[in-house]
C-alpha cells in the first residue's frame, strides 16, 4: 500500500482521485485546528528552553534528520549546549512519557532516528509521543536550546524557530493534501516558517507557493566512507565496492536517493526497497550470494543485532556552502538568544 500510494502521489498530476474527498475532509481538519491555536481555542505551551523545529511539509524522508544532525553540530560550536526531542516513530512503545536515549538503548524502545541522532551528536536526546512532555524533561538538563526533529505540525509545542526541509528531487509531488498526495499540509504553509531548506537541486519556484519570494538555502547530502554494520571499526571508501555488483538495501523514506547515491559513485547495485522503519529480520537479508550489502545508517541501526561481515552502511552528511551556512546559523541564533523564558 505505502509504495502503490507513493508512485500515486509522485506522478506527474493528472486527473480527479478517487481519495480527492478524503484529502478534503484532511484539510478541513488541518485548517479548523490550525483556527483552534490562533484564536486561542487550543494553548500553544511553553517551553522551559527555546525550540527550533526541523521538519517539512511532506511524508517521507527529506533530509531532516541529517540538517539536524548538522545544526546540532554547528550550534554546539558556537557556544550552545543543544539537546534532542523527537516522536521515535517505528518504536513498538510509542509512548507518551518521556524517555531518555541511552548508549544501551534499543532501537525497538526508542526509535532508530532517535538512537542515530544521540550517537551521530551526543547530545541529550527524549522520545515521546507527546513532544510537550519531552521539551519540559529534557528542559531540566543543563542544555540551552531544544530541537525538534520533525514536529513542524505539533502545533502545540511553542517554538522561536521553524525550518522546512524539501526534498529537491521529488518537491511536494502531486500538490494534493493526504491521502490524494504526500503534503502534510498546503504548500503555503511555506510562508509562516522562518527558514527554507532545499535538499539536493532544483528549481525552488516551482516547489515553492505562487507569491513565495523568501530566499531558499540549499543542502546536499555527503556520502561518507562506508562502516561495518556489526560494530567493527573498518571503514571502505564506497569506490572500493566497485569491483562486482552489491545489494543495496533501504528501509527508508526515499530509498531511491539512496540507490542513485551509490551509483553516482560508479557502483553496480540491485535494488531492495523496504518500507519505511521496516522492523529488519535475518531473513530479510539472506541473500543466496555472497556480494556485499551496504544500507543506510537508520537501516543500521535495524540490522545490528543480527549484522554479518558483509554488512555494510553509509553514512551521509549535511553540506551547505559558507553563505549558506552562516545565514542558517545566525538566523537560529538570533532567535535563540531572543528567547525569554516563561514565568511561572
């Protein structure tokens, strides 16, 4: 079902859906609660520390879990002690109090974004369901500034910042509302966010709202050197798989970025898509050969309690050229620095 619905909302747009009707109702609901906040009719609760959220307007991946991973880093070096709150979405508890991610966290108890965010950033990191009650334990750590991994739509969580992240390569799709198409929300909501992120190349005027004239800052995305999946420090440039064909495996939102990725660096991959959070097993990936299998990092995190020495992942990072960067930077931290926090 998701990969019928995802070649449904990624093609060109064509006539009446038959889901149109329940993309209506969806927005009628996003539209009367997003009325709720503003008049007051449902609270917008503070937060003990300023939140920036990183999110986007669209189902599946983005790019935001890197951008976060990279603005957790360059925060921290300009003198803040950024913490984590997250959903933990793929979770089997997906439970409204707040938990901390441990170095000895399962990736079943706590997520698999979450678990890679803690150990890419080491900073702390709270999965909840309920991202208000994560804000206010992780509040009560020596920290200085809260992201938001996702979160662009929890409304009720008050936030000094909010960036949306879209992914350059399949923009907003069909244009339509859930379930006719992968939006969120409106394309429009663009224009009460604080800073635009565009993952990857494209032209922004057509993924953008017709009168949006805020500048875009671009990312791209760095494959790193390849790690073992079973927790041997051995690392492979990814050129080094060229020499005979890989199976390339993806449990992710976008698995398709991952699969060009490698092949932009000359390797010959047959293709294993899985769905998104897919709870990996050892037979999953009981090829009848002996090729090596490289994944995503978040796939890693799945794979590692069963890893063999053919598994392999890559890690990415994101990149911004220094305009960009610094733009990003001091934009957030003007915000962060303006922050007051609430009296009691």
């Amino acid at each position: 079902m998701e990969r019928r619905l995802t070649r449904l909302w990624y093609r060109p747009r064509g006539g009446p859906s038959l889901l149109q009707p329940l993309a209506w109702v969806y927005g009628a609901g996003m539209r009367a609660r997003g009325c709720a906040y503003g008049m007051g009719w449902l609270r917008v609760v503070p937060s003990p520390k300023p939140v920036v959220v990183v999110g986007n307007l669209t189902v599946g991946g983005t790019g935001k879990t890197p951008l976060t991973v990279w603005l957790a880093e360059q925060l921290r070096d300009s003198g803040l002690r950024p913490g984590i709150v997250t959903r933990g979405y793929g979770r089997r508890e997906a439970s409204a109090q707040p938990r901390f991610v441990r170095a000895g966290s399962r990736w079943e108890e706590v997520g698999d974004e979450p678990l890679l965010l803690s150990r890419r950033t080491g900073c702390p990191t709270v999965v909840a369901a309920d991202r208000v009650a994560a804000a206010r334990r992780l509040g009560s750590e020596p920290i200085d500034v809260i992201l938001s991994d996702d979160g662009l739509q929890h409304l009720r969580l008050a936030r000094v910042c909010e960036i949306a992240v879209i992914d350059g390569a399949r923009g907003f799709g069909n244009g339509r509302l859930l379930p006719a198409g992968p939006l969120r929300e409106p394309a429009s909501r663009l224009d009460r966010v604080d800073l635009v992120v565009l993952n990857g190349s494209a032209d922004h005027a057509s993924l953008a709202p017709p009168g949006f004239a805020r500048p875009v800052l671009r990312m791209s995305l760095i494959a790193g050197r390849a790690r073992r999946v079973d927790g041997s420090p051995a690392e492979r440039p990814i050129e080094d798989f060229r020499e005979g064909p890989v199976h390339a495996v993806a449990g992710i939102g976008h698995p398709e970025r991952f699969f060009r990725e490698l092949e932009t660096h000359g390797l010959e991959v047959s293709r294993v898509a899985f769905p998104d959070h897919h709870p990996f097993t050892a037979r999953d990936l009981a090829f009848s050969d002996d090729r090596p299998i490289l994944m995503t990092e978040k796939d890693a995190v799945r794979c590692a309690a069963f890893a063999t020495a053919r598994m392999w992942y890559v890690p990415v990072s994101a990149r911004f050229d220094a305009a960009d960067a610094d733009a990003l930077v001091a934009e957030v931290r003007r915000r962060v620095d303006a922050f007051r926090p609430p009296t009691l």
